[in-house]
C-alpha cells in the first residue's frame, strides 16, 4: 500500500496522490489540478481526488481503480463503529470486498437479429431479477424505427428498458455518457454503420465508458456492428461501393464477420481477407447465430434457429481453415 512520502514546502507530508495529478495555471491564482488520466480539472485535496479515481474517473484502468478502492478503505479505516458493533464492521469489510473483488466481464454477439430471445439471454446473465438494459443506437443514427424494435423486443421480458441517443445536446440531457451507461445492468448495441459508430463513440468518449462498464462486469451485447465493435477488426459495408475493414474497440481478440449466410459477398471476402493474412483470424455468424464470451474465452455458442451457425475462420496448414463450432445452447 502507498504510504506517505516526502514532505512538502509546508512541512506537511506529500501524499502520493499527487502523483497523479499535475497542477494547472489558474488565472485567479487558485490551486487546481488536472488527473492524468483523463485530464479532468478539479480542486487540490487528495480527498476529492481519491474519490475521483475510485468512482468517477473514465480513463484509469481496472486493476488501478482497484488500488484506489483499498486506498480510500484505509485513509476513511472503514468508517470504524463502536467496538460493540463488530456485525457493522463485518458488514462494511464484506461491501468493500465485494467492490474490490475481480469481476468477470461478460459480452454476448450475433451475425444479425438482436431480437427478444438475445435480449432475455444477455438479461440472464446480469443475475438481477428486474435488469436495467440499455439501447445505444449509435450506429443506425438513433432512429426512431430502430429504438422501437427494441422497445417491442423488451415488452414480453421482465427488464427495465432505457435508450441512450447520441445525438443529444446539453439542453436536453442533464446526465453524462458515463453516469447513465454505468448505472446499468446490461448495454446492448444497435446494427448499422460501424464506422461512423466508431468515430462518435471515440468523439463523445463512449468508448473508454464503455471499456469501463465492461470492465465493472456490465453484460454488453448486439449484433452487426453491434457485434462488430467489440472485437479488433471485422468486415463492414459501411463505407460507399464495397465491403471493407473496420478497426474497432479490442475487447475481444481477432476479427469477426457477421451476416455469414444473410449476405453472400461476406463469406467470400471474409475468407480472401483472413488467408492473404490482411485480417486476423476470427468467428463469423449466421444472422440468429451468436457468442457469449467471458472474459476472453468462448463460453457458450447460441442459435435461435436450427440452421444458424457460428464458424472459426482461420488459416491452418497453409489453407483456409472454416471450423463450425457445435451450438451449445438454443435460445428462444
């Protein structure tokens, strides 16, 4: 654990805190600090920062947050109760254990059709009995055809739906990006254009939120560039007169192509792309074919439909490699 170091001009010690902070000019000679990690501006007291990067911070990685979650257990020594109160102390360590305790990260694909049998499995996962589950249409522009297919998809299910636009302005949204996006129990991604999918969520910083809420074990989900946006890279028909590459987050290793039986032309690029090695190997998708991963690893192969497959795509033995993965659990 950090201890207190060096002393400062005061004489007071300087807290490691500090180091993550670096001081910002004021005009009105005030004293305020910028974090490194995602450069936001605040005032200079290591408590207001210790809180920062516990809960607030969009940029600091996870097993950092977790350093900062047992730093702020010990400067508060939990809060200590009477000593006739060991049932509160016990209780207060077993919460703080709970947030500090790693968290598998969970996303669920499919080639095409995020429709309600999708929605109830990611649901499932959550292990909440009403799940909050958010719709970020992105990629289809927000558009309000788009939002009400999901709407029509959650009323059968025991979730809680919520919507989160893109294209919003201040005026009309009060909350940011990260505090509706981290309330929630699962986010499920919209089909449409990847690309510029990519390039708002990068512009607006849905991205790093995005990491983050994975990272917290939020259940993430979609498919087409639902599916798309989680891997490294995958093919897209996003950009005008053919198919083409999209880098995306890397959540999840590898490439992936979806609409593997609804749109011929896929197939047939996706494999010139993986054997000339211009794309990594990966899994394609039949549209109602799916993943779960967790963690980094294939967990269960899902079908909503007995000829919907899902394949690895790869080159073995200087050839095309297209391995069928056997489904493992048929949702409905």
């Amino acid at each position: 654990m950090d201890q207190l170091q060096e002393k400062s001009k005061g004489g007071r010690p300087r807290d490691p805190i500090w180091n993550e902070f670096e001081v910002v000019t004021d005009p009105q000679k005030k004293r305020l600090c910028a974090c490194v990690w995602c450069r936001q501006e605040m005032k200079g007291e290591p408590k207001r920062m210790l809180m920062h990067l516990t809960n607030k911070c969009v940029g600091v990685d996870f097993d950092t947050k977790q350093k900062y979650i047992m730093r702020t257990t010990e400067t508060t020594k939990l809060q200590r109760p009477p000593k006739d109160d060991s049932a509160s102390l016990l209780s207060q360590v077993s919460r703080i254990a709970q947030i500090a305790a790693p968290t598998s990260r969970k996303i669920v694909i499919a080639g095409g059709n995020f429709h309600s049998a999708f929605i109830h499995f990611v649901a499932s996962l959550t292990n909440k009995p009403r799940p909050r589950v958010c719709f970020l249409p992105t990629a289809a522009g927000d558009r309000d055809a788009t939002i009400m297919t999901f709407y029509q998809d959650c009323a059968s299910l025991n979730v809680e739906p919520y919507v989160q636009l893109s294209f919003v302005s201040s005026s009309k949204q009060h909350q940011g990006f990260d505090e509706v996006l981290l309330s929630m129990d699962a986010i499920i991604c919209s089909g449409g254009n990847t690309l510029n999918q990519q390039a708002i969520w990068r512009a607006q910083g849905i991205d790093i939120i995005l990491r983050q809420a994975w990272e917290r074990g939020i259940v993430l989900g979609g498919a087409s560039a639902g599916s798309l946006c989680w891997f490294e890279e995958g093919t897209t028909d996003g950009r005008p007169k053919d198919l083409s590459i999209v880098k995306c987050l890397g959540f999840l290793q590898g490439s992936h192509c979806p609409h593997y039986d609804g749109e011929p032309e896929r197939r047939s690029f996706y494999h010139k792309l993986v054997y000339s090695g211009e794309m990594k190997p990966g899994y394609a998708c039949d549209n109602d074919a799916g993943i779960f991963f967790e963690d980094f690893s294939v967990k269960n192969i899902l079908s909503a439909r007995p000829d919907a497959k899902v394949y690895y795509v790869s080159v073995a033995e200087g050839k095309l490699s297209e391995l069928e993965l056997p489904t493992t659990h048929y949702i409905k």
